[in-house]
C-alpha cells in the first residue's frame, strides 16, 4: 500500500510549468495529506516487527513499545494540524477563487462528478484516475464533506476540495479610439471643430493648398478667428510703415508687422463669416473691437479692396470685449482703395477719430505727402508719434 501511494504522490507532483498558483497549490495540498498517511499508516505497521526486536534485543518491550507509540501519536498530532493547515489555506484559496455559479459545495450533484456516493456511511469511494484527473486538468470543481476512501486503500479523513470546469470569463471589448485626422485643418473654425482649442499657432492647409502657419484666435466670441492684418506700431518710429499683403499671415498680435489677402491663401469670399477689428493708441483709453458681416470688410479681407466703400459700410457690427471706442459707430466715410483697404481710412470721423496706419498720408488713391506717416486709431494726431495696434481678424469657413 505504501508503495502504491508513494507512486500515486510523485504523480501527483508533476506541475506543468504554466500551471495556475492554485492548481500547484491543489496538488501540493493532496500530496502533503497522503504522504502524511503514507508516514502514520508505516510507523503503525512497523510496531509489531519493532516489538518482535525488541523481545530478541532483550529490555521491556511494553516501555520500548509506549515510548514509540507515544511518538507515533504525536505524529499524528503534528499531521492533522498539518492536515487541516493546508486545507484551510486551499478553502480559502477557492472561496476567492471559486466561480459564483455552479453546484451548491457538497451537494450529491458535486459527489457524483468524483465518483459513487455511500450515503449511509457518509462516505465518498473515488479512484486515484479521478483525482489525478481532477488535480492534473483542473476541470473539477467539487466540494465533498465527510470521510473519503481513495481506491479503497487509502482512508482520508477530511474534506477533498477540487476545481470545477469553469467558462473563460467574459472579457468586455476594450474600446477603439477614433483616429486623429491625418490631415490638417482648413481653417481656424475647423481647427476649433476638433479640438484645438488652444489660442496661438496652428498649421492650416485649405482644400488644395501648400501648409502654412497661422494665429488662431479660439477664446474670443467662439473662437475660430484666423489672424489676417496686424500692425504694431511703435511711438516716434518711422523707419517702416504698411508695404505690400504678405504671401502668409501675421502669426502674432502683439508684435506682428504684416498683413495678408485671403485668395493668397486659397479662401474665396463665400467663406467668409465674419470680420472682426480691433485697435489701441497710446493717446487714449478707448478701444476699438467689434465685428461684422457686412459686404465691403468682407471683400477688403479677401483681395483687400474696399471697393464701395461708404459711410455705414460697416453697419451692421456688433461690439465685442472691452470696446468703447467712437467708431463704428460714428463714422461718417470711409475711402475706397483698390489695395490694402484696412490701412487707409476705411472708416473715420473727419478731422476727430480715423483708423489709419501707414507710409504716407492717401487722399483718394493719391501720396499727398511721401515723407509723412500717420497711424491712428480712434483719435487723429496727425502723426506717428503715439504707439499703435490695428488688427484684423477673419471666421473663415
């Protein structure tokens, strides 16, 4: 018997190296309770040739014979706290594990997956093939209570906990994400539409059109404003005025000196939305800023001509952030100039509040004076003394 079991446990101890923890652990388990066995079952049957030896050594027998069998119960002792330790350790490693559907634990159902049920005597008769089967595959899951006979030479008291077969849990999809376009945004609005909320810099590339860079205005009135004219002028300085529109735009308002015509970059007129027009001066407080929809801004931000300008061109505008500036509102002209239109009067109250900025003063097409520069805003110093900012802004679809 002794043999028989010793085999059965070194079976037991082949662990293919990608076993689960808790298949390792199953069989170590059962190794430990029956080697256990296999040590209590041979001290027990070592008595009687011990007390055979002992009458030919000579001695007490009895004395030799308590002394060992005091060992061997404290053996057993040692064996059962070992016993109930592992399995202890292997419930609470299925109690964690254990799916949460199945048989009831010690159920008839669960006995009869490991082999015949003895009701009466509330034992289980299972043969070394089904646990070996069960420990080796893990494709048991079977709680049995009470007292087990093993191939009916083996007597092991206690609980016999195997796996149950257990579908691969239910893993959710892992979400795809959407792809970044791979191409760049047309405008500043639809750079807005992905996104790119972040005022400053952006890399535009319209339908058909080479890449260029731009400032993109996305906090102001809903944001998507595409930088188009900037100018800042600095007080007494009159070594550079307004030249020719650009081949790109201005990519900074606060230290920009350049401004550019929308059909060099690929916009036609029909997408534009808004313009929108701000300026400051050193002189006053006030601060122009609104933005309108009217036709001769419009055309001025495409080809920069205001051809038809007039007064109230500009009408209707709607102020926006920090406006309290005199104009729009009290314009009474405008010029109309075949180029550079937002530099050269494209609105003012004559003689009182201009937006102008440039190399020389125009009057109808024409340099009155070459050696002279004006910029103003909202106010008329007739001159280039005070610091200046003119800017332009378009919602460009």
């Amino acid at each position: 018997m002794a043999c028989a079991s010793l085999k059965y446990i070194q079976n037991l101890l082949y662990v293919p190296t990608m076993s689960p923890p808790s298949v390792t652990l199953r069989r170590l388990v059962r190794c430990a309770q029956l080697l256990c066995l296999v040590i209590v079952s041979g001290a027990a049957s070592a008595l009687p040739r011990f007390n055979k030896q002992a009458q030919l050594e000579g001695g007490s027998t009895e004395d030799k014979i308590d002394v060992h069998t005091a060992e061997i119960n404290d053996l057993k002792q040692k064996v059962a706290s070992l016993e109930a330790t592992l399995v202890l350790a292997l419930s609470k490693l299925e109690k964690i594990a254990a799916p949460q559907q199945g048989p009831r634990a010690g159920s008839a159902s669960q006995r009869r997956l490991l082999g015949k049920e003895d009701s009466d005597a509330g034992h289980t008769h299972i043969n070394h093939k089904q646990v070996k089967t069960c420990v080796l595959n893990a494709t048991c899951a079977v709680h049995v209570s009470g007292d087990v006979h093993v191939s009916g030479d083996i007597f092991y008291k206690g609980t016999l906990l195997e796996t149950s077969p257990t579908s691969a849990p239910t893993v959710a999809p892992v979400p795809v994400p959407t792809p970044a376009p791979t191409t760049l945004p047309k405008s500043c609005v639809e750079a807005m539409s992905r996104g790119q909320t972040t005022t400053g810099v952006h890399t535009l590339q319209p339908a058909g059109q080479a890449a260029f860079s731009a400032y993109c205005d996305q906090a102001t009135d809903g944001g998507g404003w595409l930088l188009t004219f900037a100018y800042n002028h600095v007080g007494g300085d009159t070594s550079k005025g307004v030249g020719s529109a650009a081949s790109t735009p201005p990519t900074s308002p606060t230290t920009g000196f350049s401004h550019v015509n929308l059909y060099s970059l690929g916009y036609a007129l029909g997408q534009v939305q808004d313009v929108r027009m701000y300026c400051t001066s050193s002189q006053h407080p006030r601060v122009v800023h609104f933005k309108t929809q009217a036709a001769v801004p419009k055309g001025a931000a495409v080809t920069g001509a205001t051809t038809g300008n007039a007064a109230g061109a500009f009408a209707p505008w709607t102020p926006l952030a920090g406006h309290s500036g005199k104009m729009p509102g009290a314009s009474d002209g405008g010029f109309a100039f075949a180029s550079e239109g937002f530099a050269y009067w494209p609105m003012y109250t004559s003689n009182y509040y201009h937006w102008l900025l440039g190399t020389a003063d125009h009057y109808g097409g024409t340099y009155l004076y070459t050696n002279e520069q004006r910029w103003e805003c909202d106010d008329y110093p007739d001159g280039p003394a005070y610091t200046t900012r003119h800017l332009v802004y378009v919602r460009v679809g």
